[in-house]
C-alpha cells in the first residue's frame, strides 16, 4: 500500500509543472560572512557554490514581533489622544467645561503625545537596525 501510495505522488509530481515551493529550502541559525558582515551573503556564496546551476536567489525571514508590538502600541497612543480631543470639543460645546479640565485633558494630551514620539522614535531605531542588518 505505501509502494502504490508513493508511485501515485510520483507520478503527480512528474505530470505538474514546477512550483517554486517544490523546491525550497529552509535554512536557519545562518552565520554571518566575515568578509561582508551579513547573513544573505553567507546563503549565497554557500549555494552558488554547491549548487550553481539549481540555485537561483534567497530571501531572509525576521521576527518582526517586537516592531508589531511598537506599532501597536503608537497605535492605541494615538487613538487616546484622538478621543481625548474629541472629549475636549464635546465637552467645549456643552457649557459645563471649566479652565481646569481643560487644562487637565491639555496635560493628558502632551504626555500622551511625548508617549507616542518616544514610540515612534524606538520604531525608527528598530527599522534602521534591521536595515543595517539587512545590508
């Protein structure tokens, strides 16, 4: 039954066209070249070697867990400071806003705001590491 199974995969596999995915490798824990300091040049000068007339290109996958979280996060900062400002107009229009909550709600805003440009400022670091890395 495996022999007739095996022979029936065989056979499908001869009769399709060749798919990219029937050919990929997946490769991890990749050194880094000592001559180019990356990771991609490693991958390329070892299958152009070995293989050089099957190879054809690479593509290096991140875990990018930690830049969705930062984004995530820059984004729920933002939507605070949104609502507040709408709270702020809504609350403007009704004559029941004194001086002091508005100023509260300004005091709200800017720390939310620093929040948020301190987060964006740790994403920009985090996309030029890895654009470093890359290179």
């Amino acid at each position: 039954e495996y022999n007739d199974i095996l022979m029936k995969r065989i056979q499908r596999l001869c009769n399709l066209r060749h798919q990219p995915y029937q050919f990929t490798v997946l490769v991890r824990e990749i050194p880094i070249c000592d001559e180019h300091k990356t990771h991609g040049c490693c991958v390329d000068h070892f299958f152009s070697k070995h293989h050089p007339y099957t190879y054809r290109s690479f593509h290096i996958l991140y875990n990018s867990k930690d830049l969705e979280d930062l984004l995530n996060q820059a984004k729920a900062i933002a939507k605070k400071i949104e609502d507040l400002r709408q709270h702020s107009l809504t609350k403007k229009h009704n004559r029941g806003f004194s001086h002091s909550d508005a100023l509260q709600i300004n005091t709200k805003i800017e720390r939310l705001e620093e929040m948020l440009q301190e987060v964006c400022l740790r994403i920009h670091h985090m996309r030029c590491k890895k654009m470093l890395e890359q290179k």
